[in-house]
C-alpha cells in the first residue's frame, strides 16, 4: 500500500465529510488536541498507545494517521517493532497482520521525512 497517498485520500474524505458535520469534527478536533496533550504521559506515549489500539481494531486510517505521528516526534523502528511485539501477544494472528502494515507505513512515513518531504 501506498501510506501517503492512502492517507491523503482519507483526509479528502474527511473534509468531505467535515462541510457535511462541522460540529461533530469539530468537536472531534478538540478532542483528539486534549488527549494527545503531554501529561502524565507524553505526546509520543500517547501515540504508541494509539496505534496499538490502531492494530487491534484493524483500523488501516488509524494506523497510518497514528504511524505518521509517530515518525514526527521521533519513534524509532525499534520502538515501533516493540509495539508490534506486544499488540501481536495480545491480539494474535490479526494484529500479526495488522503490525505487518504499520511497520510499512512507519518504513514509508520515516522514508520521506528522510528524503525531507
């Protein structure tokens, strides 16, 4: 897959749907900016955290939105395989699968940040 371009779609289709329901993204917005404030724990915990839930709901948006993040605040692949090593313990074969694509889209993501785009 793609990860730029299939994320760059999705977010075309939710601005779609954002002029359809502004209040509710908006609202989501607000939202997703409280929880991924650092606290207690930090941005780059909170993500992690997101994209093992990403994993096991096999959410392909979610796991590209939350990979990408990833790459900006600075995971790195080891960390990524961690994650995968603990969401496949707790979701099996599936989130063995599932794993498989955020690493690539982590892999695709940390390529362009690297080529600076």
């Amino acid at each position: 897959m793609d990860w730029p371009k299939f994320l760059s779609e999705t977010e075309g289709q939710i601005g779609q749907f954002q002029t359809k329901a502004p209040d509710t993204m908006k609202g989501f917005g607000t939202m997703s900016r409280a929880a991924k404030r650092d606290g207690a724990l930090s941005e780059k915990t909170k993500e992690f955290v997101a994209l093992g839930i990403a994993i096991s709901t096999r959410c392909e948006s979610c796991i590209g939105f939350h990979a990408r993040s990833l790459v900006r605040l600075g995971a790195s692949r080891e960390e990524i395989i961690d994650l995968l090593e603990m969401a496949a313990y707790m979701g099996g074969g599936p989130s063995i699968a599932f794993g498989a694509k955020a690493l690539d889209a982590y892999d695709q993501f940390s390529a362009l940040q690297t080529k600076g785009t």
